[in-house]
C-alpha cells in the first residue's frame, strides 16, 4: 500500500483541510499519516488517519498574551517576525522528530508546513513530493500575491509579489531548513529557498480551492491544478446540543459571530461590540467563542452562545456569518450559500475578504483593529437585508456544494504516483 505523509501546520483552519484530503486519500486506498501540531491530533486520529505530532500546542501559543497582541495589530511584518521567534524555539524538536517520522513514505504532500527543512529530508530520503497549498502561492500575472496589501500592481509586478511573499516566508522558516540539514549532514541550503528547484524539477502542485471563486490563472503550468475545496463534514453519529436545536427553532435565522483561532487579549470586548452590533440591527444571534476571541456573560435570549460546532451543519442554518476571513471558514461560508462579513485579522484574511466582497457575496470587510458595533451592524443589516446580494451567495453555495474537491485531489494525487513521480538528488550536500 502506498504510504502518503501529510506534513500540514498552523490552525486548526489551516490544517482541517489537509485532514479532510487525508481521509479522501486514506479511502481511496491510501496509508496515510498526518504530521502536525499536537493540538490536532484527536480531530485526525477521529478519520482514521494515523498522526503524529511534531510542534507544541498552537492553540495554547495562539493563546498567549505575545500572539494575542500581534495578531490584533494586523501588521503581516510583526506577525512573521513572531512566526521566526517561533520557528527558533522549536527548530531543534523539530528537526529531531520529522526525518524517523518521514521514513518509509512514498510520497510527502505538504504545504505552507512544509517550507522549512522537509524539502531537504525529502531529498536526502529519496521521497517525491507534491505541493498543496489553500491559497494561490504560484507566481502568476493575473493577480498579486494574497499577502501582499492592496495596491495598483500591474502584471510584471504581479508575479513579482509572489517571489517576494515567498521570501518572507522561507527567511521566517529557514532556521528549521537549517537546522534539519545539520542534524541530516547537509550543508546550508540555497538563500533563496527551495522554490526554484522544486519548479524545475517540476514537483507537482495544487490548491485546496474552488475555481467559482478564484479562477485558475492562464499563466501557470498546465500540470498546476486548481481542485475545489477540501471539506470535512461532520462525522455521521454527530448530534447538534439540544439548547442550540431550541435555540435556532425559537425565531428567524440567526446571525453567526466568531473568530476561530484568532484570540483577543480583550475577549469580553469583542463579545460586547458583537453583541451591541445585533441589537443594532434588530437580528438573532449565535457567538462562537473559539480560541478565546469572544466571551461574555450575560446574553439577551435573543443570543446564544456556542464554542465549538462544525460549520457545515451550522452555516446553512444561519441568515449571514462574520468570521475572521481563515481559508477554511472562508469556504465552509460560501459554501452554505449565505451572506458573508469577513473581519481579517491577518494573513490572507483580507484577500478573502476582498474576493467575497468582489463577489458581491457580501459586504466590504471590516479590519479587526477598526471594527466596531456601528460597522459591523451596518454590514450585517446590508448581508440580511440585500436580495440581490443573498441571491448571489446562494447561487455561488449552489455551484461550489457542486464541486468535489477531494475527488479532483485524489485523481491528481493518483495520477502523480501512478505516473511515477520522481524524487531527485540532494540539493547542496
């Protein structure tokens, strides 16, 4: 049986993703093994896929009053700089543990996870690789990077910002290279990073969403997929809490508030400005209170409080959802066919919410560090009350509930192994 070795990193909607494309995989025949943060090990080990844990805790680091200060700044620069700060205290327990665990695999798929130093393991090991991202990390002309700020960027610049996007990352990420090409006895690897070998060595590559919404770009190799997204549904013995079945049978539908793994060093705030946000706009309301971004006490009975439900039983029974732009929850409201209020805190939060916006699936997105109850209960009044703008959300759920995401990434993933997909000599020995 073909061993496939998922390394995937970040939050849990970052890495919710490659679980749902493991388990495809792992049906289709697959062994599949998801390496990952220990925070994710049950939502893994509940598909059947095999995990190991090879960083520390992000929700508890998530938590921490130093992320919660730099994530509510929304500057990408201080974000990455804690990234690296990171990337440092973890290198060695990292390097220690991945290569015995990469061992015997046929093929590593990894993502933005797999920046930093699997590359080099791969290549020392003899492993092919396949790349998957969830957002567009190829250089094209048709549109800038998702990382980078708005601006009047033209083609050439265009795929400029994709090389310049790449270079944050990989010189936030490269002590781990460094210190995995130690501990493998290699020397120190390329200053630009991996991404120009891996090109020519034409390593395939695909990303974890739907064409409805951004649509392939022209300009990128032919063998360069764009597959839908990757969802993964609610087990089937799943039950949703009887006190949120009365809740959403008492009235209209509700609108959802919640900020996943974004914390907030000041959660009781956000959960007022929520909160004063519905009253505002004369609607029901359910709060999420994720990673620690909203909490409060005291709730009307026109509020109900959740901390954790699979968003795709719960987004179609919602009127419209404000989230903070993840790729992840991005998708799971769109899909649902409803209004969207994205409330970017960083990363390529803001490029979704830009999409959405552009889309006309919902209004203009409200930055975190700028929101307040009369911002968001204007644009929760515009996503309840716009038909054209709720027609639009709903034909877009329809077209993308028609997608199989993970049936084109298996049929991509089968054919790069059928066709023999190659691993290449070590670089930089």
């Amino acid at each position: 049986m073909t061993r496939i070795t998922i390394v995937a990193s970040g939050t849990r909607g970052d890495v919710q993703p490659y679980v749902a494309l493991g388990k495809g995989l792992q049906d289709a025949g697959f062994d599949v093994h998801l390496l990952s943060s220990s925070s994710f090990s049950a939502l893994a080990e509940g598909t059947g896929i095999t995990f190991h844990s090879i960083g520390p805790n992000v929700e508890e680091m998530v938590q921490s009053d130093e992320w919660r200060k730099v994530l509510e700044s929304g500057n990408f620069l201080k974000i990455l700089a804690r990234m690296q700060t990171e990337s440092k205290r973890n290198a060695e327990e990292m390097a220690r543990l991945t290569p015995p665990l990469l061992e015997g695999a046929d093929l590593i798929l990894t993502g933005m996870g797999g920046i930093g130093g699997i590359s080099a393991v791969a290549d020392t090991m003899q492993i092919p690789m396949l790349l998957a991202y969830l957002f567009p990390f190829t250089p094209t002309r048709e549109f800038p990077s998702p990382l980078v700020p708005t601006l009047p960027f033209g083609a050439a610049l265009n795929r400029l910002s994709f090389h310049v996007t790449r270079q944050m990352f990989w010189q936030t990420s490269k002590v781990v290279d460094t210190t995995m090409r130690q501990r493998l006895g290699l020397k120190k690897g390329s200053f630009w990073g991996p991404f120009r070998q891996m090109a020519q060595r034409n390593v395939p590559v695909m990303h974890g969403y739907s064409q409805q919404v951004l649509p392939r770009p022209s300009d990128w190799p032919h063998d360069y997929s764009v597959t839908g997204y990757w969802f993964l549904d609610a087990p089937q013995d799943w039950h949703a809490p009887a006190d949120l079945l009365a809740f959403l049978e008492a009235g209209p539908l509700p609108v959802y508030i919640g900020f996943g793994s974004m914390g907030s060093r000041k959660p009781e705030e956000a959960g007022r400005i929520a909160l004063e946000a519905l009253a505002l706009s004369g609607q029901r309301g359910l709060l999420a209170t994720g990673w620690g971004g909203l909490k409060l006490s005291d709730l009307p009975p026109t509020v109900h409080m959740i901390s954790s439900i699979p968003h795709q039983w719960l987004f179609e029974r919602m009127g419209a959802v404000v989230h903070h732009g993840g790729a992840g929850t991005t998708a799971a409201g769109l899909r649902a066919g409803v209004p969207s209020i994205i409330v970017p805190f960083m990363g390529d939060q803001p490029f979704w919410g830009r999409r959405v916006m552009d889309m006309g699936v919902g209004p203009a997105p409200i930055l975190r560090r700028q929101l307040s109850a009369q911002r968001l209960a204007q644009a929760i009044t515009t996503a309840m009350t716009d038909q054209a703008m709720r027609a639009r959300a709903a034909d877009l759920g329809g077209r993308i509930r028609a997608e199989d995401g993970i049936a084109n990434a298996v049929e991509f993933v089968t054919r790069a192994v059928e066709s023999g997909v190659r691993a290449t000599p070590a670089l930089a020995h």
